[in-house]
C-alpha cells in the first residue's frame, strides 16, 4: 500500500508547492500577497522531493528559523483541514 501511496504524495507536493512558490515569487512585488510567507510553505512542501530546495530550505531554516516555524504551523493547519496526517 505504501508503495502505491508515495507516488500519489510526490504528485500532490509538486502539484501544491510549484503554485505556491509561484504566488510567493508574484507576493513579492504585490503588496497583498505575503510572498515570503508564501515561499517559506512551498519550500517545506517542495523539500523532501527536490534536492536543490532540499539544501535550499535547510540554509533558510538556519537562517530564518520564526518564519520556518510559522510556515510550519500554516502546513499542520492545511493538513488538519484536508484530514491527512
């Protein structure tokens, strides 16, 4: 079963974190959007499939690591609303 289901999960972090770097790349020049926030949440969604933002988020997260904890947080609420666990 659990080989079945990891495809399905890279699919959905793909699917959900390349929107959400775009509207976070799109935040930064529009003053509504909180784009860094939105950054952050694609990162932590994009990092365990992609090596680059892998490497890219453990530097961030040294870093910066309130926005990390407040991205984590918008993550556990999205999965909490959705019912995964």
């Amino acid at each position: 079963m659990d080989g079945k289901r990891r495809p399905a999960r890279q699919y959905w972090r793909h699917v959900v974190g390349w929107p959400l770097l775009l509207l976070g790349i799109a935040g930064l020049a529009l003053p509504f959007l909180q784009g860094i926030l939105f950054i952050l949440v694609a990162l932590t969604v994009l990092a365990p499939e992609v090596p680059a933002v892998r490497r890219l988020a453990a530097a961030l997260r040294r870093r910066y690591p309130a926005a990390f904890e407040k991205a984590a947080e918008i993550k556990q609420d999205l999965k909490r609303r959705f019912g995964l666990p």
